[in-house]
C-alpha cells in the first residue's frame, strides 16, 4: 500500500480532513443537503466510496456566492491565502508544518473548459447525480454519484494529460503527481471488490455519450503502471478487464 493508506499516520492528510470537517460545519449552517449548492469532489469524494488513500487538497463546486463565502471564511478563520495555479480555478493555500494544503474552487455558472478541445463540462451534470455521504471521521457532505465522480476523475486526467504533454504546466513534477493520484482514483471507483458493481451504467453511458473522447483517458488508467501500483489493490491485468468491460458496457 503507499503512504497514504486508511490507517495511516500522514500528518498532512489528516491536517485536510480537518480542513474538510470545518468546511462541512460550514455548508451545514449554510445550506440544505438535500439540495446541495456546494458539492465535493476529487481525491476525498473518491475517499467516501473507497477509502484507500484520502487526499492533500479539497476541491469543491460551488456557485459564486458560496465561493467567495466560503474564500473568505477560510481566509479569515483558518489561516489561507489567495493562490492561483495553472489549470485550476480559484483556489487558497494553507501552509502547515507538514505541507502545503490547497482547496480548489470551481464555478457552476463559469464554463469549465476541457483542456485542448472547444468543450466545455456542464455543472449541470451533477444536477440529480448527487448523494450525501460520510468521509472518515463521520465527516458529512454531498458527493456526484460514483458515475459522475467517475467522469469528472476522467476530465482531471484529460486536462493534466494534455498539460503535461504540451508541457504547460507550471509545476510538471507536481502535475505528473497527481495524475498518477488521478489514475489508482479511478481504479478505486471501479474496483468491484470496493462497490466498483454499484456504478449506475445508463448515468456513466449517457455522460460518456456527452464527452466520448474521455474514453481515452479511462484506457490511459490501464497503461498507467504508477497509477497501478499507486492503488494496490488489483493486478495491471484485472486494471484492463475492469476498464475494458465498462467501455464495453457503455459502447
């Protein structure tokens, strides 16, 4: 296992779970999950199916208000500052003893552009696709379904793909990081062993349907062996079965 495991002592990723319980006492006074303005995505909602790693930085959806809020809070009550990255939206960094933690904001109304292509995500999908869950330490917030957290996964590695091979990125060594993280996510919300089965195919093919040319990015998780050996839980050859039986099902 790497690291990061769920038992596991890394003070910077315990140092973002409490980052993330105070952002969800937040949303709760703020919001109604039942119909969710703030939604999380990335490494921790992948972590709320499959807890085999959690993640240093949050990312959120969110519409402008909330953004600027919730920014504000952070700044104000936790100790952030503004910070902007290439190929991320507005985000704030906190600095702590064991490492850097960024939360990530994106829009619902700023289109959401994939890299090198004239397509744009559409929020919009997430609209029905979402579902209040538990991250570790009894931690509550809303999460996309597994399909859709599947297919915004895909876009992060369309997006860091594209960056790294036009060599865009302002950091490629971190950049080539988390798309090693991108990929072992993506076996981790498809590992039937770990409620991979549960993933509600017409959502994933109606999405897919939107965006086919995230099919290539699905296939680069089997040619990934970093990404592969990163989860640790399934061989690279069960890594090609699983993916190509879910291209197969949503063909």
């Amino acid at each position: 296992m790497t690291g990061y495991e769920l038992n596991s002592s890394s003070a910077i990723i315990r140092y973002s779970l409490d980052e993330l319980q105070e952002i969800s006492h937040y949303l709760m006074e703020k919001e109604d999950f039942k119909h969710p303005v703030t939604v999380l995505v990335g490494g921790w909602a992948v972590d709320s199916y499959n807890p085999w790693f959690g993640s240093v930085d949050i990312d959120l959806i969110t519409n402008s208000s909330t953004r600027q809020s919730l920014s504000y809070y952070l700044r104000d009550q936790r100790g952030f500052m503004p910070y902007r990255l290439t190929g991320l939206p507005t985000s704030v960094k906190k600095e702590t003893e064991a490492g850097a933690i960024i939360i990530d904001f994106a829009t619902k109304q700023k289109p959401f552009p994939f890299e090198g292509t004239d397509a744009d995500l559409d929020f919009n999908i997430l609209e029905g696709n979402t579902e209040l869950r538990e991250i570790r330490g009894g931690t509550e917030i809303a999460v996309p379904n597994r399909a859709t957290l599947l297919v915004l996964k895909l876009k992060a590695i369309w997006d860091r793909s594209y960056r790294i091979e036009k060599q865009l990125s302002a950091d490629l060594e971190w950049e080539t990081g988390k798309l090693i993280k991108d990929h072992a996510d993506i076996l981790a919300l498809i590992d039937p062993e770990h409620g991979g089965n549960q993933i509600d195919i017409s959502v994933l093919g109606k999405l897919m349907e939107k965006y086919p040319f995230l099919k290539e990015s699905l296939i680069s998780v089997y040619n990934s062996n970093e990404g592969v050996e990163k989860y640790n839980r399934i061989s690279y050859g069960d890594a090609r079965i699983i993916i190509d039986r879910t291209i197969s099902l949503i063909s």
